[in-house]
C-alpha cells in the first residue's frame, strides 16, 4: 500500500469508484470511518438499540428531558423523536462530506417504522417526515409489496430512498423501476431530481445466513465452500443489470459476514456500508486492494448453489420472484421480524426510562 493511504478502505475510496459507509450512527465509529474515506452512515432499529446500549448515560437524561417536553407523549412518540435526533446528529458529522461532494454524498440514512411494512402511505409519510429533518439524510424504506409502492411515491416527492430488507435480483430491479418510475414523474412535473442519490440495498450477509439456515432446516448435503458465494453472486448479477440498463439508483452491499463481502466488490461504481469492526479487521489485514467486480462468480459455483437451493434460483435470476412474493421470502420475513423486535425492546428501554419499575430498586 503507498504511504498516501492510511488504510486499504481508504486506499478503495481513493483510487476506485467505490465508496463505504459506516453502518452505524455511533459518533465514535462514525469518526473512525470519516478518517479513512467513508462518505455516509446507516442506522435501523438494531442500530439505534445497540447504540443507546453503549450510549446510555448521555442519552438517559435526553429522554427524560423529550418526555418532560411533551407531557401527553407515548412512548412510541418519545422513541421516535430520539431515533430523529440520533439520526440528525450522526448527519451533522457528515455535512462537512456532503458539502464537498455537493450533495451526491455525505448522507445518512434512517429507517422508516418496520412494523409498517405492509403500508404505503404511512411509510411515505414517514419518509417525507424524515426528509424535512436535516438536508443530508437518506430514507430506508423496506423492499416489500407496499414498500416498492412507497419508494416510488417517495422519490416523485423528493426524498433520497435507499431501499432496505432486499436481499435479491429481482428485488432490486423492483426497486430501479420504482425509482425511475418517481424520478420519471419527478421530471414532467418540472421538479429538481439532479441533487437525488437513491440507493438500492441488498443485504448480501442475509441471503448467506438464510441458505446456511435452509441447510440444518431441509438437511441440505451441499459443498459448504459454495455458501460464502451467494450474495455476492447475486450483488455482482444485479450490478451488471443496472449498469447494463442505466438505472439510476445506486446499489449498496450491507450486512456483512466475511471478507468475499468487501473484496469482490471492489471497484463497483456502488456503495458498501461496514460495521465498524469490519472496517478495522478489513483495514488490519493484507488484502489487496484491486478491483474485482467484473471478476464473475464461477459458473460452478452458481449452479451449484442453484441445484443445492431453491430460494437461491428465486434470488438470483431475474424473474425469481414476482413483487407479491416479496413480503414471504425467507430472508425477508426473517429481517423484519428481527428489526420488528429490535424495534420493541427499543421502546421497552424507553419505557423503563419514562416508567420505573417499582419492584425495582
């Protein structure tokens, strides 16, 4: 590595077309990530859950303080206001990025209520709630039947979307077609779209641990060598339809679980968003820093995880899944309900703030 880099992801961000976030809005970690090129941040309800765990003490008398402020508030309305101002201050560190790159970057990224994943219009609502917050935030909404809707009408309204719960081809796609469909509409209305970045996730650790899932629950005899492949596999197909297709919508690689997560995609005109432990164990190691995106995933490989899984066919082609199956795919019923019940105990933190226990001392 040349002594100008301080690290091999920012050496990536220097030298190739691909950028990294921070996946968290921990100032601390966020801090890190900004000093070695990374140029926006994400957070979800896990996110949020484990940052006020680690953040507790400088928080407490905030929620105190939101709750004393709005004496007829619920506990929903309290955590919500918390999760705003978590997400508007992990954006003012990135305002100093989103002025340099004039507004194509240097965003983060705040997720909509995901137990409201089967209604559009709440999560357009949210969204352009959310928008009017801080110049410089980006707007997850979930990659289901309702959400596809919602991205749409979001984007004709103006809000950055970045696509969330998308672990799959033609989920992308879906995505793509949306945005364009609203930025389309966007344009005979003779609004603005030249500052929007829209981006589409997929969460390509998730597609991984859901076939290492199907494996023990079907007893699934496969080479365990092909596992690691699959969401990259499926990143790398979606990458070549986009660019091939001229979507405007930039995809995003997240959730990560291994090194093949970070550099096979090196070299993506995308986005990567890394936990900030990735980013150290990534920034500690040897690997060379060299594109590989238009490097595809062996054939055998493809077809062996086609052959060994079902769900991984309906991921990786392009009419695996129609929109209305969306909301069953494995990965997708399994996110939600996760970040449903990180969405919960968030609100049980809050509440034992606002409502001691008293059988508690």
């Amino acid at each position: 590595m040349s002594p100008p880099y301080k690290s091999p992801l920012h050496q990536m961000a220097c030298t190739t077309p691909t950028d990294f976030w921070n996946d968290s809005c921990a100032i601390d970690e966020l801090t890190y990530a900004i000093e070695h090129g990374a140029v926006g941040a994400t957070s979800n309800p896990s996110i949020v859950l484990e940052v006020l765990k680690k953040e507790l003490p400088q928080w407490r008398d905030r929620i105190h303080q939101i709750a004393d402020e709005n004496p007829i508030a619920s506990e929903i309305e309290v955590t919500w206001r918390l999760i705003e101002e978590l997400a508007v201050r992990g954006a003012r560190l990135l305002e100093p990025v989103y002025e340099r790159e004039r507004g194509a970057k240097g965003r983060l990224s705040i997720q909509t209520d995901p137990s409201r994943y089967r209604d559009a219009e709440a999560l357009v609502r949210q969204a352009v709630r959310f928008d009017s917050l801080a110049r410089n935030l980006q707007v997850k909404i979930p990659v289901t039947k309702a959400g596809v809707a919602a991205i749409e009408e979001a984007t004709c309204q103006g809000v950055n979307v970045n696509a969330t719960v998308c672990f799959s081809v033609p989920q992308a796609i879906a995505v793509a077609e949306a945005v364009e469909r609203g930025l389309r509409r966007r344009e005979r209305a003779g609004q603005d779209v030249a500052g929007m970045a829209p981006v589409c996730t997929i969460m390509v650790g998730r597609l991984d641990d859901w076939l290492q899932i199907l494996v023990k629950r079907d007893d699934v005899v496969c080479d365990p060598t092909i596992l690691p492949w699959a969401g990259v596999a499926a990143f790398k197909k979606a990458y070549g339809i986009f660019r091939q297709r001229g979507y405007r919508a930039r995809l995003l690689a997240a959730a990560y679980r291994h090194q093949l997560h970070w550099s096979e995609l090196i070299g993506a005109d995308a986005v990567l968003t890394m936990p900030c432990a990735w980013q150290k164990r990534f920034n500690a190691s040897s690997v060379e820093v060299v594109p590989r995106i238009e490097q595809p995933v062996a054939p055998a490989i493809v077809e062996a995880l086609r052959r060994a899984f079902a769900d991984f066919g309906r991921a990786y082609d392009i009419d695996g899944m129609t929109v209305d199956e969306f909301d069953r795919f494995g990965p997708t019923v399994r996110t939600l309900r996760s970040f449903i019940a990180d969405y919960h105990s968030l609100l049980g933190v809050v509440r034992d703030l606002m409502l001691p226990n008293p059988d508690l001392r």
